[in-house]
C-alpha cells in the first residue's frame, strides 16, 4: 500500500511516526521510476501525488511554483501556453524503464535529471531556485526562495535535488523557466567513426555560433531516430536554437566549418524537435528489453575512449550525448559494473549509474558509482543530518545513503 | 575608510595630507591584482592595500618605522600601477612619498644598508662621480658571484652587474648652450639632461637634439641643470630632494625669463614623473611653490611633444617593434597611446606585450635594492616582450632599457631613437650592430 | 569602528597557547608561509566590509594542497578556528577574522593548472583571480562567465565561498552553474575531489552545497571551472531613463518580454555621476536613471534584440538611448560600471546592499529604498544587476562619524528587511557573513536555520571554519 498524504501537514505527521517507529519510507512521485536503485528491504512507499497542482506562476518573471505531486505533463502543458519551457529538458524515462506512471515535478527534482542542453543550460539542479520539503524528523524546512541569485545560507536546494528520494521528501518546489526557442535547426554530419565525431564537435562548441546539443549517433543507433530519417553513415548531430535569423546565419557558418569533417546536410524545425526528443529520452534504448543500460557521466573528450576500450572485452553498445555530458550505454548480457567503472576512474574520472536491469542484476551492483572513502563518509554524515532515524530508503544509492 | 588621527597630529601638513588620502580608500582590493610585488609574493603586505594599512597604522600611532613595515615599504616599487587602477582615485604616491620620509628620519637601517644608500646617493645623481663608478665596476665585476653570496651584499653584486660593460663614449649633448634648429624655428624648448642617462647612453638625447632641430625646435641645455631629484626622492632624503628640485627651478626660470619656453623636454620618463610633481613636493615653500608648479606646467615627455608637432605619416616598414611602456610614463604621467601613436605613423609595426601593466623591475635604484624581486620580474616582462617576436624593443626610459637589455638579446632603443631614425637621422648603433 | 554585531568571544584555550601554535606553524610551513608579528597582523584585520575589524592570531600562506592540510590538521587537533582568505574583498566581512583565529590565505596559491579545450574546462588554484582565468582563455576564443565587478582582484576561492555572480549571470549563471569541481581539504585536513571534468555528481551534490558555503565546510584548494565560447560579438547600449521608476518598469518589461539580454545593469543619477567620473565612459549625465543593456551574438542576433529592446524602452520613455561603437567604448562602459564601488569611495564611505527581489517589486523596492534612506537623513546611490533584480544599494556617509556610521547600519538592516518582505531574499552574492547574519532569522525560521547548521555540523562537527559567520550566534547547535 503507498502512503499518499494530501497535506504537508499530514506528510510531516507521517514523517514523524515513520521517525519514531523506525518504518523506513520508499519516497516516490509518480513511481515512473520503479526498480530504480539499490533495492530497499521492508520500505513503505510515500507518494506526494497527494500534492497537486501549479501554486504560483509568473511568466513575466520567469517563475514557477508547484506542489511536489505535480504532473510533469500539467506544467509542461501551463508553461507551453506562454511559450516557456524547462531548460533543462526532462526526460520521459518510461519507455527506457516500460513503466507507465504519471512523472512528477517532484520527481524531476528528486533525481535531478538534465537533457541535451546540460552544458549550457544546467541540469534540474541549476533551474531550482526554492523547495520546501519534510526531513526525516517530520519538520517542515524552506530552503532557497523565488528570486534568480540567492546566497543566503547553505545552498540545502542543491543538496536536496538529485538526493533520490533519501534526503527529504520534497512538497513544494520553485524554479525557473526560459522563453521557448522560437526556432531550431540540426546540422548533421554524416559518416564520422566516434573518435572523428569528438573532435568534429570539439571543434564545433569552441565556435561562437552557441551549439545547444551536440550527439553522436553511431550506426547502430542512428536508425531508430526519426523514423530512420537521418542521411547515410553515422550522424553526428549538433543543434542550434534562437531567433530565426540568428539560427539562419549561425547555421551557415557551423555548416561551413563543419565541412572539412564530413558531408553536412540539415534537419529544420519539425525533425530537429523529435530528434532531440528521442536523444532526450534515450530513445533507441526505449526496446522493451531488461538489457542492463548505463548512464555514464565522463569529461566529453575521452567518451569515445572509453567505449572503444571496454568494446575490446565486453559487448556494448553507446551513443553519445556530448551537451549532455553523457553516454548511454547498453550491455548486451552482463552490466560489467567493475570493468566499467574501472575504465571512468582509469581514464580520468566520472561516474556510471545503472538505470535499468533486471531484479537479479540490481540485487548484485550497485546503482550509483561508488565514492571515495572520504567522500562517502562526509555524504553519510550529511544523510545523518537530515534523516537521523534514517527512515529514507537507507542504501538506495550507496552504503548508508 | 575611517582613520583615527588627532587635530594636533593634523596639524602637520604631510599627516594632513596623507589623512586625505587614506579617507579615500575603501579597502576594495582592486589594486592588488595590478601590483607587481603582490602578484610575485602572494603576499597582502607586498600590496598596496597592505601598504596602505601599514602606514596607516604607523601613522595613526605616531609611532617610528620598525622593521616590518620598512621591510614591505622598501619592496614598493613605486610603480604607481595601483594608482592607475585604483577607482577611488587614492594617490599612493604621495601617501608613499610621506611613508618614505617618515621612514627616513625615524628608523635607522642596518650598517650595510646605510652605505650601499649612501653609496648611491651620493653617485649616482652626479654624472663625473658615476661614470668613474663604472669604470671601477669593470674591475670589480670578477666579485659578483662572492658578493651575491652574502645577504647584505647582494645589492653590491646587482650594482656591478647592471654597470655596462663598456663605458660609452663622450657626447656633447649635454653640454650647454642653445641649439639654433636646422628648419625654420616653430619653438624653443629645454632640455633635461639628467644624471645617468648621459653616462649611460647618451645616445638618446643626441637622436632628440637632431629630430627637434629638423623639426625646426630651438633647444636649450641649460648651464647649472641636474638631476632631478628622484634617486634620492625615492629613499625618503626628503632635503636632497628638494635642493635638487630647487635648483632646476632655478635654471628653468632663468631660461623661461630670458627667451621663454614652450616646454622642458625629458626624455627619461622617471624623471618626467618627479619634475612633474615638483609642484607638489615645493607647495610648503613660498619662495618656490609658484615657479615650481609653472615648471611642473612646462614639463613634458618628449613624446608627448612631438605628438602635437603632428609628424608627417611615412611608408610601412618591415619591422616589427614590441613597445614597452615604462611605469612612470603609463601610471606616473598617464601617457599610454601618444609614443605607440608616433611609432606608428613613422611605420613601425607596434606589438603590446601582455601584462604591460606590471613593473620590469627596474623602478630606479630598486634593481639594485631588492634584486631578487627585481629578477624575477625582470624575467616576466622578458618573457612577455619575447612572445610578441619583436625585432627590436622601445621604450621611454632609461632604467627599463638597462634591465631589460640585461634579460634579452633584442636590441632595446628609446622610442625618440627609432623616431629620429625613421625620419632621417642615422640608423641607431644597437640595430646596424645586428 | 561598528560594535553592533557582536563576535564570537575568543577562545582561551587558542589565546594562552598563541606562542606554541605559532611555533608549531612555522615548523609546518616555510618562513615566509607565516606572518605573526603583531603591525604584520594589522593588514589582515578585516576585508571590503570596513566597518568591522578584528586581529587574527597569525596569518598562514601556504604555496600547497599538502600544506593547506597540514595546517587545517593542526588547527582541528587543537581547536584553532581558521579564517580562509581569498582577496579579502567580501563586502559581507565574510574573510574578517577573530582574535583567536587564523587567517589561512590562498594568494600564492594563483597557478593556472590546466586548460582543456576539448573538454572547454580550466582547472586553477583558489587563490587565482577570477579574470586570470578569463584572460588566460580569450585569446583562444574562451571566458570564464561569472564575472563579479571585483572580478580584477577577487579570487576563484571566494568566488565559491560567496558563490558570487556579475553582470553577464543573467544569461550564463552565477559560480555554482559554472564550477565542475573542487579538491577540498576538510576540516580534519582529509583532502577530497568533489566533482571534476563530468558534470553532476555520483551521489549527493556536495559541490552544490560547498558553493556559497562562506568558508566554513572546508579549504578549497583548486577548482576546476567551465569555459564558454565567446560570442561573435557583444555590444553594451546606455538607455538613459528620467526617473528610477521608468527605469525600474522597463527591466520587468524585458524580461516579461522573453528576450533575455546578457546582462541589465541599472546605475541612479548619483551612481552615474561617481563612475562618469572616473571611468569617462560617456554615460549621459542629463538623466535620472541609466540601464545597461548587453547583447550579444551575431550582427543579425544583436540587431534583432536590441530592436524589441529599444521597442520596449520607447514604451517607457526612454530618453537616450546610446549604441557603443567600439571595442574600446564597450570596454570603457564596462569599466564604469565594474568599478562603480570603488570609485563611490571618492565622494563618501559607504556600506553596499546586495538583497534580491522578484522583478515585479523593482520599482516599489527602490522607491521604499530612498524613502528609508531620506529618513535616516542619508543620502543612496543605486547601481546592481537589475536583470535579476539583484539590488545594490550604495548607502553613503561618513566613517569618521560614529553617529552617521550607525545610521548607515540600521538604514541597511531596514532595506534588507524589505527585501526579505516584498518576497526576496537578504542576498543574491555578497554573502551573510558577519554583515547579515543577525538578520537570518528574519528570512528562514528556526527549524529551517537548524537545518542547515545540522548539515554545517557534518562537514564540522567542533565549528572552527570561519565560526563567527552565517548563522546567528544564540541558537547554535553546542559543539
Ligand atoms: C536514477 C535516475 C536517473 C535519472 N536520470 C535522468 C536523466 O538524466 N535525465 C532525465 O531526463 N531523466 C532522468 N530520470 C528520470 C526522472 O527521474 C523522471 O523524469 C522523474 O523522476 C519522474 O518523476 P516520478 O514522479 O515518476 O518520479 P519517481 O519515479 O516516483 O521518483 C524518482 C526519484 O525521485 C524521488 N522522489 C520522487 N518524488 C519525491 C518527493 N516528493 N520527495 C523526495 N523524493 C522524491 C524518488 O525517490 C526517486 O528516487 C532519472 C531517473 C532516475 C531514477
Ligand atoms: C568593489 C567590489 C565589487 C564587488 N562586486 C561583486 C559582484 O559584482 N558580484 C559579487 O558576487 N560579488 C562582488 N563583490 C564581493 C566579492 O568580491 C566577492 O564576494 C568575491 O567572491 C570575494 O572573493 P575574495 O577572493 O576576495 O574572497 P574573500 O573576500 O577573501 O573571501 C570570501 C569568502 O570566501 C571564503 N573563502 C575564500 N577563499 C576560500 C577558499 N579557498 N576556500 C574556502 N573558502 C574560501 C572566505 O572565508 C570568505 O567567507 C564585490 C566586492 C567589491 C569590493
Ligand atoms: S584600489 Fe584604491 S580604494 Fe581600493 S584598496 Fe586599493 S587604494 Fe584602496
Ligand atoms: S607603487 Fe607599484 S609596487 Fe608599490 S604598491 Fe603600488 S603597484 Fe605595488
């Protein structure tokens, strides 16, 4: 049975009870998410679906208030009405992880998601300006407010977003919103092996032309974006947005530069927006299968590296979400955790966590990459502060988180 | 910011004064970003703003010099890069200028440090005894490497090692008496020939006698003139400072009443920044605070000068020239375009170095004082002038040119050399020697 | 000098052992690492916020990681509280340190470590001035984009302590949008890599929480931070405004508009007429109010922007409206406004504001603003980043007069408090410090300051990083 307060009141009031007999609570949205993380034994789950609805929004200043049960889709629908968005691009993660709930704004926050435009445009972390939550002790705390540059006090917003669920149970969050791109244009260059695509985008996101996304899809991936649609070889894909004009001119001199890598060719408005879409949600890995899928986070130049290295032992496949300072990874059989995150810290350092594999494979390897001991030790601390019954999934992300 | 002074310590003119300037800074920082001994000592009491505190406090006090802030004073440059970037428009310069005084009359230095100030106090203003100082150099020169082994004698060792090795050879530039122009006369100006820079090379002000006088300039060289005073000006011997100042007054307005003066042409830009302050550093003195402000009026760099003589524009030439700009012209008298200006329009191709706000170390006697700082920011200016790939470097003072020659192989001329060349003087001697 | 905010009272334990940790200091680092001598230690006393000052114990300059540990292990062994110091130009007191303190600084610690390209990231040393980086990187077509007016002399180091922010933020984010990584020494001297050349963190985002955190959760030694390329071209454009409210209306206009400029920067007549002075920027001087505008991009980009700009100032009056037309004018334009503070200095003292209210409230806010000000009898100038309603009220008087120097002080709580009211916060960069921390509990509520001292307790159980800051001193958790 989930618990599903419709008060912040009767949440602290749960909270609370939870504290005192020792109950452990499994912090949830919309549970788009299910087998997520490091299994949790005995755990009651908590929704805050029970908390619904837009509390504040002011387009003209580029804020938005929201109850933490908040559907995604409502806001999103709210924010389109003014031609606003989320900056930082949500991703629809039900169809990598076949689920099929209702994501939360919550949610969103809770796992601090980020999309193609991460480098420039922050992750859900950068565009959370205010949250109100319940710790684990059932008090109400503010953190953070409603204005853009806000130093007042330790920043618990940044600690609260991307803390999964085990850190607080969020019930109100503000953030910020940017005005909708009024246009976008992809260019694609066709044919580059990984290794030319990084520096082909390199060279691309040092040019002053304000590159919002750059991919690259290799063969295997490529043709399940829109609807195979894309030219001939492997595409590396980089996306411009802004007034129309600008992108226009912007785009003639990506294209001109972009040429002495590969033929270029362009995607307007209508495919740009779906293939980012699809790259968004990691769409080719979207196969109905439990085959188990890394989201790898590593500095963007020794990607293709990495891939090529752990190509030589394991079966792997990836494509590259550069903007996003990502790589999406699919095994064929086994995860290969150790040889994985031996790989990140032998090439520089990063971080690999294991979004979706079957029950027996998540019951053996740990989710999130394992910290330093010090590291781990501070954030266990951290933990202790705010949930000291420690009621919220405790080992969900790692150790005593 | 808030200062504690009482009205009887305010009673003295230079505390009053510095009083003003310390209730100007707001203790924001800025300055120390540009002040070359705190970018290389990462150190605040090496910056100005630590400066500025600790004479603050010294002040406030009323309390003698000690050993600390001496040591923090003495490491100033007086490169004046904090007033050029100070927003609040705080004037460390004679808030230093009292620190240095101060210090003078109430902290005894040790033995060695005392004879080496002494030494060059009493030298190095005096062309005869400075050119027989070189001459001993040469012999002593063999010592350096003992001498820079002993903490009190390195200054001895940097001394003899800035000495050129060859002792230029005798000009009458600096002989006086006035010099009709060779072109229909459009003024008359004098001209400072100072202390070191005719021992050391006299080369410069022989290439601006012929450009003005092609230039249709008369140019006087008074009898009776010297140094300017700034050697001992910056030692805080506040007396020898103003004897030196009084007395070019002097000259200057005798020649000022008999024929008049456009300008008082300085062709060493330190010395530009001192004579231009002779107003300042003789306001307390009724006889001479009126004649010295009118001198202080007249003084002019030389490029700054020429700039209103509106030179014709020549042909682009094929060289490349790095352009370093001296710290008493950019900060001292905030000339910074006019002498790249004039390079240009004689068509040399003008390169900035990077970081051309930071000091070479030079800063007078400071090479010779602290030549560890010294080397150090000797080695960066090089550094940078380097990158630029220049063929031959200019600059308007004669104590960068001999740091900077001590740090490079590229010729270094003063910017009036590379001038007087480009329009029809001889080809410099440091540029047909490659 | 200002006695209403009070210090924590010395400890006497550090005081009586002041010789031997002074002795024990010198055998961890090099001769001229330790500065103790007592006209030594006065330069040090405090930092941009003037009105308080207070001797550390001794002041410590270490040249590494490895000493930086050295030290902070010594001062947790025996409870010394530390003061960490960047370039001292906190207008919050946030570097001023206490008599049993000391101040570890990090200015020779300025080494450029790597810049990587492909990556676009540079990783420094803290003690690395803000437009080092910045100036490092433009030659290859890069900057690094918080950009504090102090941004000469302020250090990346205090830039993550204050999580500070400048002009161009409202289009590329304050410092915490901008920092990758930071190696940290903790308080027991452990040194960790928080972050690096990824982005987002592996598990809690304590990067996140280490930005803004004023010193008191650990030493930051290095940072390694994201470059932006830099636009094709960028071009400042001076509105000029008759009154402060037409001004103030034409920001949220803006804004409201969805075209989001780089940068807004708002000056009053006062404000204008001190950075004319100095920076002779050729800002109009017949107006009562003058805002900054900044777009960038291409031509065409620039163009479009500043039409519907200039659409939207018509609207509202505008009186002068003034393109720069060069490299240098903009440079000049820039200079005025970055050195605004600095140059106040040359007409008044001066305590500098920094609350943020939400865009709507601008004009009301600065309205309420003069009228606080008129009734302690002071006189204001207003310069800030109007973008993002960053409000920076200059209150002007004179330091040598206790009496107006305490007006000064209750002016400003009383502004802050208004900012806190019309739904802002107590400050968008400068920092709590000591400057605004008896006012915290006028923001946050006890359980929610309890919150975030419980999670300060967990980088620093014993409380010795920079003690006397951030949180009120009644109310803390007992050590
Ligand atoms: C580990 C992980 C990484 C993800 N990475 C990305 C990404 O990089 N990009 C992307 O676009 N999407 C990402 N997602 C998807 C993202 O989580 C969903 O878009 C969003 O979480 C859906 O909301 P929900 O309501 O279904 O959340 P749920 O699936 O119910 O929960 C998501 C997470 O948030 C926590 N949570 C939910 N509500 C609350 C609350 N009120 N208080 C506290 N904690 C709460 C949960 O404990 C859980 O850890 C990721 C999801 C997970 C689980
Ligand atoms: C004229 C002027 C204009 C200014 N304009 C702006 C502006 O536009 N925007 C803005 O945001 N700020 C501005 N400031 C404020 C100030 O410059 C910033 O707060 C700056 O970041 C402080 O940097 P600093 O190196 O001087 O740090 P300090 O003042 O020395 O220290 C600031 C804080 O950080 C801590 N700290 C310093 N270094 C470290 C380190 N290595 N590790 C851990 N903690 C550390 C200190 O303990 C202190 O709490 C301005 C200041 C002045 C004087
Ligand atoms: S820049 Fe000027 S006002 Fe600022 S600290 Fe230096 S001297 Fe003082
Ligand atoms: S004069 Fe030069 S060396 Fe002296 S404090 Fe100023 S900037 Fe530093």
């Amino acid at each position: 049975m989930t618990l599903i307060p419709h008060t912040e009141t009767d949440a602290a009031y749960v909270i609370r009870n939870a504290a005192a007999q020792g109950t452990r609570l499994s912090l949830c949205g919309g549970n788009s998410r299910v087998g997520f993380g490091n299994p949790v034994e005995g755990a009651e789950a908590m929704s805050s679906r029970g908390l619904s609805g837009i509390v504040d929004y002011e387009p003209a200043e580029m804020v938005m208030t929201a109850r933490a049960g908040t559907p995604v889709a409502e806001i999103e629908a709210a924010l389109a009405a003014n031609r606003q968005m989320m900056a930082f691009e949500p991703m629809d993660h039900r169809g990598i992880m076949g689920t099929s709930g209702e994501p939360t704004i919550g949610g969103v926050f809770a796992a601090n998601v980020s999309g193609p435009r991460r480098f420039v445009a922050g992750a859900a972390r950068d565009s959370l300006l205010g949250i109100r939550f319940v710790n684990g002790q059932g008090q109400v705390i503010r953190a953070g407010g409603r204005v853009m540059k806000n130093v007042t006090g330790l920043d618990l917003v940044k600690l609260l977003a991307g803390s999964h669920g085990t850190l607080g149970f969020l019930t109100e969050v503000t953030f910020r919103v940017l005005p909708v791109p009024q246009s976008i244009e992809t260019i694609v260059i066709s044919g580059l092996d990984d290794a030319a695509a990084a520096r082909a985008m390199a060279s691309a996101l040092s040019l002053p032309v304000e590159v919002s996304g750059a991919a690259h899809l290799p063969q295997t991936v490529k043709g399940r974006f829109v609807g195979g649609a894309l030219p001939e070889g492997e595409a590396t894909v980089l996306r411009l947005e802004g007034l129309a004009a600008s992108v226009a001119v912007r785009a003639e001199k990506l294209a001109a530069v972009m040429k002495a890598f590969g033929p270029v060719s362009r995607l307007g408005q209508d495919k740009s927006v779906t293939l980012w879409r699809e790259i968004r949600d990691v769409h080719p890995y979207a196969d109905g299968t439990q085959k188990p899928l890394w989201r790898v986070s590593v500095a963007p130049s020794i990607g293709h590296q990495l891939v090529a290295a752990l190509r030589l032992e394991a079966g792997v496949d990836a494509f590259y979400d550069w903007q996003g300072g990502l790589i999406w990874m699919r095994m064929e059989a086994d995860p290969e955790a150790e040889l994985l995150r031996r790989y990140i810290k032998a090439l520089g350092g990063g971080h690999a966590t294991l979004m979706r594999a079957s029950e027996q494979v998540r019951a053996v390897t740990p989710a999130f990459e394992p910290q330093p001991d010090a590291v781990a030790a501070l954030s266990a601390r951290v933990k202790q502060k705010l949930d000291p019954a420690g009621i919220f999934s405790p080992g969900k992300m790692a150790g005593a988180l | 910011m808030q200062t504690n002074f009482t009205l009887e310590q305010l009673a003295d003119p230079h505390v009053a004064e510095s009083e003003k300037i310390l209730r100007r800074c707001v203790h924001c920082g800025f300055c120390t970003a540009t002040c070359p001994t705190y970018v290389t000592l990462g150190n605040e009491l090496d910056s100005p703003r630590g400066r500025i505190y600790l004479i603050k406090d010294m002040l406030e006090n009323g309390r003698p010099a000690d050993e600390e802030v001496v040591t923090h004073i003495d490491r100033c440059l007086s490169c004046l890069a904090c007033v050029t970037t100070c927003p609040s428009g705080v004037d460390y310069m004679h808030l230093v200028d009292h620190a240095r005084i101060h210090i003078e009359k109430t902290y005894r230095r040790p033995l060695m440090d005392r004879l080496i100030r002494g030494l060059l106090a009493a030298v190095l203003p005096y062309p005869a005894r400075f050119r027989a100082a070189v001459v001993f150099a040469k012999l002593g020169r063999p010592f350096v490497p003992i001498l820079k082994r002993v903490p009190a004698l390195k200054p001895l060792g940097a001394m003899l090692d800035l000495a050129p090795a060859s002792i230029a050879r005798p000009s009458d530039a600096a002989t006086p008496g006035t010099r009709a122009p060779q072109a229909e006369r459009r003024g008359r100006v004098a001209i400072l020939s100072g202390c070191a820079q005719p021992v050391l090379d006299p080369g410069i002000n022989e290439a601006t006698l012929r450009l003005l006088s092609r230039l249709g300039i008369e140019v006087v060289v008074p009898e009776g003139e010297g140094c300017c005073g700034a050697l001992v000006h910056h030692m805080g011997r506040e007396e020898p400072a103003l004897d030196f100042a009084r007395r070019n007054v002097d000259v200057w307005i005798r020649e000022i009443d008999n024929g008049g003066l456009d300008a008082i042409i300085i062709t060493a830009s330190g010395c530009g920044t001192t004579i231009k302050d002779y107003g300042h550093m003789l306001r307390l003195d009724p006889a001479y605070a009126e004649k010295a402000a009118k001198v202080s009026a007249l003084a002019k760099d030389i490029t700054e000068y020429l700039s209103v003589l509106d030179l014709p524009k020549l042909e682009p030439k094929r060289l490349n020239v790095a352009y370093h700009s001296a710290c008493s012209m950019q900060h001292g008298q905030k000339i910074t375009l006019a002498p790249k200006n004039l390079l240009k329009v004689a068509g040399f191709t003008v390169r900035d170095p990077a970081e051309g706000h930071l000091c070479c170390g030079s800063a007078g006697t400071y090479n010779i004082l602290q030549p560890e700082i010294s080397g150090q920011l000797k080695a960066r200016k090089v550094r940078n002038i380097e990158a630029t790939k220049p063929d031959v470097i200019a600059t308007g003072n004669i104590g960068c040119i001999t740091q900077i020659a001590t740090g490079t192989a590229i010729p270094i001329l003063h910017t009036v050399e590379l001038l007087d060349w480009a329009y029809g003087g001889p080809q410099p001697q440091k540029l047909s020697a490659r | 000098m200002s006695e209403a905010i009070e210090f924590l009272p010395p400890r006497p334990a550090v005081l009586s052992r002041r010789t031997a940790i002074i002795a024990d200091l010198t055998d961890l680092l090099p001769a001229e690492c330790v500065i103790h001598e007592a006209r030594e230690l006065v330069p040090f006393e405090t930092d941009a916020f003037i009105s308080y000052r207070r001797l550390p114990l001794a002041v410590v300059l270490p040249k590494t990681t490895a000493q930086v540990a050295a030290v902070m292990k010594y001062c947790h062994r025996y409870g010394v509280p530390v003061v960490p110091r960047g370039a001292g130009t906190s207008l919050s007191g946030g570097a001023i340190p206490q008599e049993d303190a000391i101040v570890l600084g990090l200015s020779k610690m300025s080494r450029i470590l790597e810049v990587d390209y492909a990556n676009r990231t540079a990783t420094v040393q803290a003690g690395v001035t803000n437009l080092n980086i910045s100036e490092a990187v433009g030659v290859d077509g890069f900057f690094y984009a918080p950009d504090p007016s102090s941004q000469l002399a302020c250090t990346i180091g205090g830039n993550i302590g204050m999580n500070s922010g400048g002009a161009h933020c409202l289009k590329y984010g304050v410092t915490t949008n901008n920092l990758l990584g930071v190696k940290m020494v903790l308080v027991d001297g452990t040194v960790v890599d928080l972050g690096g050349k990824h982005l987002d963190s592996a598990g809690y985002d304590l990067l996140g929480l280490v930005c803004g955190s004023e010193g008191q959760l650990g030493i930051v030694t290095e940072a390694t931070v994201r470059l932006i390329a830099k636009p094709e071209g960028a071009r400042p454009v001076l509105f000029g405004f008759e009154t402060s409210e037409e001004a103030g209306a034409c920001v949220t206009d803006i804004i409201g508009s969805g075209v989001i400029p780089v940068a807004i920067e708002f000056m009053d007549k006062p404000a204008i007429e001190i950075c004319e002075a100095f920076a002779h920027a050729g800002y109009p001087l017949d107006v009562g109010a003058l805002l900054i505008v900044e777009v960038e991009g291409s031509e065409a980009e620039m163009e479009a922007t500043l039409a519907s700009v200039v659409e939207i100032a018509r609207r509202h009056g505008v009186k002068t409206v003034r393109e720069s037309q060069s490299a240098a004018e903009a440079a000049l334009i820039w200079k005025g406004r970055k050195s605004a503070f600095g140059a106040t200095g040359r007409i008044a003292d001066y305590i500098c504001m920094d609350g943020t209210v939400p865009l709507g409230k601008l004009s009301y806010v600065l309205k309420k603003t003069s009228e606080i000000t008129d009734s302690f009898g002071l006189r204001v100038a207003n310069v800030f980043h109007a973008g993002d309603g960053n409000m920076h009220p200059l209150i002007l008087f004179n330091a040598n007069d206790p009496e107006d120097a305490a007006k000064a002080e209750a002016a400003g709580n009383e502004i802050l408090k208004l900012c806190v009211d019309a739904g802002g916060c107590l400050t968008g960069e400068h920092g709590v410090g000591i400057e605004k921390r008896d006012l915290m509990r006028h923001q946050y509520s006890d359980a929610d300051l309890a919150q975030q001292m419980a999670v300060r307790s967990a980088f620093d159980e014993g409380w010795i990083l920079n003690p006397s800051k951030v949180f009120p001193l009644d109310g803390r958790p007992a050590a």
